[in-house]
C-alpha cells in the first residue's frame, strides 16, 4: 500500500511524485509535498484565512449574514440584505463560499459580501 496522501480536491487515494509536487491521478489536481508534510493541508490554500466583511474568520459550517443587496446573475432575483445563510462551504477562488439560500438554491458568495452571525 502506497504511503502517498490522498488529493485534498477529490480525496482519490490515486497520487503520485513529480519533483516537489504530488499529482492526483483522476483529477490532475497538483500540491505541494511542503504543505503535506507539515501538516497544513486542509483543502485551502496554506495559510489563508477566510475573512468577512468585518474581518472575523470565517469556517466550514458557520451562518453568515448579507450585508448589501446582491443580484443574482442571469436573473432578475436579488439576494436582499440581511438573509441569514446557514451551513456555509469555503472553496478557493474568486467567490469563495458555496451555500444554499431559501428561495434561490445553490449560490456562490464572495466572502465581502457577508458577515458572521
């Protein structure tokens, strides 16, 4: 059996060595062996903090609040301020956290936009 961690992106027991990266066989995800080795490795990049609006960091699980009207694009539905998102997911990217809310489904947020309840 392989002592080779598995991808941090797909969690796939399939990665392999190139240099100082380690490749994830399915989805070609790359990753630093440093970042494995210490410990670090949470699924983020290593060492970023996810902040809100207000600077409190934010985590996997937590409930934000809007705190300004957002479109949604490709509709004519408005997020308005103040809705309450429960069970947040922090993801790497430009928005940066993946939720639910009532009324509109599955929605993408820029951490920005939010703060912690």
């Amino acid at each position: 059996m392989s002592s080779l961690p598995k991808c941090p992106a797909c969690s796939s027991e399939y990665s392999y060595e190139d240099g100082a990266m380690y490749v994830c066989a399915e989805c070609a995800h790359e990753w630093p062996k440093t970042a494995a080795e210490d410990g670090e490795e949470d699924g983020h990049e290593a060492g970023r903090a996810f902040r809100d609006a207000n600077g409190n960091v934010l985590e996997d699980g937590d409930s934000v609040t809007v705190i300004k009207d957002l479109k949604v694009k490709g509709s004519s539905l408005v997020v308005k301020v103040g809705t309450k998102v429960r069970n947040i997911r922090l993801v790497d990217g430009d928005h940066d956290i993946d939720c639910k809310i009532d009324g509109i489904g599955a929605m993408k947020l820029k951490s920005a936009f939010v703060k912690k309840s």
